[in-house]
C-alpha cells in the first residue's frame, strides 16, 4: 500500500501542472469589482516607458476615431462621464468589442432616458416641497429660427423640461402666453412660485396676462437682461459711448498682431462686459500704449481705415479720460451682472443690496457730484423701477439674515422693502390665518 504523497510532492505536483489560472491574463466576475494594478516592476522591463507607449497608441486610436465621427475638440471636457468609460474599458481589458449601432440607439439610449426620468421624478419632488421657478430662455439657433429653451429651477438645481420652436410667435404675447400656461400646467400650479422671462415687450404683457389666471404665481424679468439693457442705454450717453465704440471695434478687429502679447481684449458672455472689461485691460497698459510702437507702424492694420481711426482715437487727448469716466460707471454695474448671472449666490436675495451698492461706489469716485451722474441714475432707477423692484426681491432681502439685522440695526431698511414683503407674502400664501402666522 502506498503512503500518502507529501507536501513537498503535492506542491510541486500543482506548481509543475499546466493549470491555466496560474498566471492567466483570463478575466472573470471579480474583474467587475477590482480596478486592476500593476505598479511593481519587473526585471529588465521599464514599465513606464510601456505605458506611456501603450498610451499614445490609445490615443492616436481615440483620436483618429473622433476625428472621423466629427466630435468637437471639447467632447473630451466631459470628464465625469468619459473618465467612467475609460475607467470601464480599462477594467473589461483586451478583446472588447466596440458598441453598435443598435446598441447606441436602442438599448443604451432607453437605459439614459430611464435614469434622466428618474432624476427629474426627483427634482418634481423637490418642487412639491420648496417650491420651482419656471425659466424660460429665448435664443436665435444658427439657422435663424427662435428656439425657447424650457427649464425649473429648485434648491436642488435646474432640470431642462423641454424647448419649443418659437420663430412664428416669439413676438406673439397670446402665444407666448399660452406657452406659459402650458409650462406652468405641466409643473403644477402649486408648485410654481415664478415665471422668469426677458425683458421684451410681450413677455411684459404675458407677465400681466399670467397674473390673472395665476394670481399667486410672479412675473419675474431676467435681471441679466436687465443689467445689459442699462448698459446699453448707458452707452449711449457721451462720454461713455466713445471709448465703448473704440473697445467694440478693437474686439471685432482682427487681434492676433494687435493685443496677442497683452491680451487687451477679455471676452465676457455680452458685448458690454466685453467693451468694459477690455477698456479697463486698456487702461492698465496706458504706460505700454500699442499705437507708438514700431510693431503697431510695421502691421497691416496702419492701413486700413478702421485701424487709422483707433490708434487717432486712443493717441488723441480725450480717450483715456473718457476711458477713466467709463469704468466708473461700468465696473460697478459688472460686479451686479456677475452677481445676478453666477451661481454662488441666490439673486434673488441680494439684487436690493447689490443695486445700493452699485450707486454707492459710482457716487464715490465722482467725489458725490450729482451733476456727473445723474442721468446715469436716471437710466439706473427707470430699469429698476419698472423691471427690477419685484415683490419676491423684496422678500428675499427681508428674508436673508446676513442683510436683515445689519439694515435693520441701520435703520435703512425704507418702507418700499416692507410694502414688497407683505405684496410677496399676500401673493404666495392667499391664507390671511398663514399670512398673520408668518407676521408674528
């Protein structure tokens, strides 16, 4: 009878086998949980220098591919959701096999339409909570038509509903109304606290129409459009309007031989930040002034109309005062843009704060010389007035606490700011018992 084989014989048995797990590239299921790694280096082998051949070679595929499919450069940009699938082609490892066309269009389209629909199921039930603001965005597709982009905003962010092809009602207020009407059946009535538009004079009238059926739903106008609208009549206004004319044609100038070294032009989301943010990019480098150069004389733009009309402009004895009395205005008024167009803080209720403000450092560099700015003002309150002094801005300011016991030790809250509150908390809670409550 034979004794039984030792250790020594059964470990060198199986490490002498031709068993095909020990050192197999073969996936299995676990390869789904464990990212591989592979940072030891073995001798006589530069793993480095493997992999960042190895890299290239998937670059030069990836690329070629997306160049032959036409992606824009920026596609790339998208790094939570192609960082992920590379990530997943890593993990997969040789031998997958690219999606198809079927795949694409069918069965992975339907499984992103399933979790976008579970996102926005989400955020309805946020608005059922706190509350949504429907806003409605207008804008001019390449191809000339209206396209009006559909989107809610809540506490938990904001989801695209839809967009509709406006081109034939765009200036349409029944129309627009009844697109309104629509928007704020399919959200819920009771769930809308506002409808935000731009400024145009049938999104005026649609604000008005909305308040008879919706009496406890506001009219907001975009206050960004607001912003650019006072711009736009600011610069109208001598001496503004010059330096803003030079600014303007310098940006659609052709700039590669102009300001590539200084980068004089700053390209901002509208033409009149762009115009404000170049001019104070100007006035930085009057001591380094382009048009006495020799690179200036040597380029073409000395003979061409345009470029003979800058460079006598800015040389001549009045553009950097006009410049200087430009930035006064301007700069204050881009701090509020920013505020109203960023995401770091709800517009809504800092706009009082942010419009005093703005006022307040126009006066202070014209030494307080209400001649100098007057009109200014004029053009300021007028916008402020009829589009911006909205009740829910006045809650908002009232609501916000940073502001609140500052202006209230102050003593600067006025009784515009009160009046918008109690109009704001009687649109919203039509329960006088509720609107007793909250006074308390």
């Amino acid at each position: 009878m034979r004794s039984p084989p030792s250790k020594s014989q059964i470990k060198n048995s199986t490490s002498g086998s031709g068993s095909s797990t020990a050192g197999s590239n073969v996936k299995g299921p676990l390869n789904l949980f464990f990212s591989q790694k592979s940072n030891e280096k073995r001798k006589g082998i530069d793993l480095d220098s493997c992999r960042k051949s190895l890299r290239e070679r998937a670059l030069d595929a990836f690329t070629r591919w997306m160049y032959d499919a036409g992606l824009p450069f920026n596609c790339v940009n998208y790094t939570d959701s192609f960082g992920e699938f590379i990530v997943a082609v890593g993990q997969y490892g040789p031998g997958m096999k690219p999606p198809t066309y079927h795949e694409v269009r069918v069965p992975c389209l339907k499984k992103e339409v399933e979790k976008t629909d579970k996102i926005i199921e989400e955020q309805k039930a946020q608005w059922k909570i706190y509350g949504c603001s429907i806003m409605m965005d207008k804008w001019t597709a390449k191809n000339g038509k209206m396209v009006i982009n559909v989107l809610v905003n809540s506490p938990r962010g904001s989801v695209f509903l839809e967009s509709y092809d406006a081109s034939d009602s765009s200036t349409n207020s029944n129309k627009m109304f009844n697109l309104s009407e629509k928007t704020i059946l399919k959200v819920g009535p009771e769930n809308v606290v506002q409808v935000v538009t731009d400024n145009t004079s049938e999104n005026k009238k649609v604000g008005n129409m909305l308040k008879g059926v919706f009496p406890n739903i506001c009219w907001t106008p975009c206050a960004a459009h607001c912003i650019n609208l006072m711009f736009g009549e600011i610069f109208k206004l001598a001496p503004y309007s010059r330096g803003e004319q030079v600014s303007k044609a310098i940006v659609v100038e052709h700039d590669e031989e102009i300001h590539k070294t200084k980068k004089l032009v700053k390209p901002a989301k509208t033409r009149f930040v762009t115009s404000i943010l170049t001019l104070h990019s100007f006035y930085l480098q009057k001591q380094n002034t382009l048009f006495l150069s020799t690179e200036w004389s040597e380029s073409i733009y000395t003979k061409e109309a345009l470029g003979k009309e800058v460079a006598r402009f800015i040389i001549g004895p009045y553009f950097w005062n006009d410049t200087v009395q430009a930035l006064k205005v301007g700069n204050p008024l881009v701090i509020v843009l920013r505020l109203v167009d960023g995401e770091k803080k709800s517009p809504t209720e800092y706009i009082y704060e942010a419009m005093d403000r703005d006022k307040e450092a126009i006066e202070k560099p014209f030494d307080h010389d209400r001649r100098k700015y007057e009109r200014v003002f004029e053009i300021i309150d007028k916008r402020w007035d009829d589009q911006l002094h909205q009740p829910l801005h006045a809650a908002g300011h009232i609501l916000n606490r940073e502001l609140f016991y500052t202006n209230n030790e102050n003593k600067t809250l006025d009784l515009k700011v009160w009046k918008g509150y109690h109009a704001c908390v009687a649109k919203l809670l039509p329960d006088e018992a509720m609107q007793d409550k909250i006074g308390q």
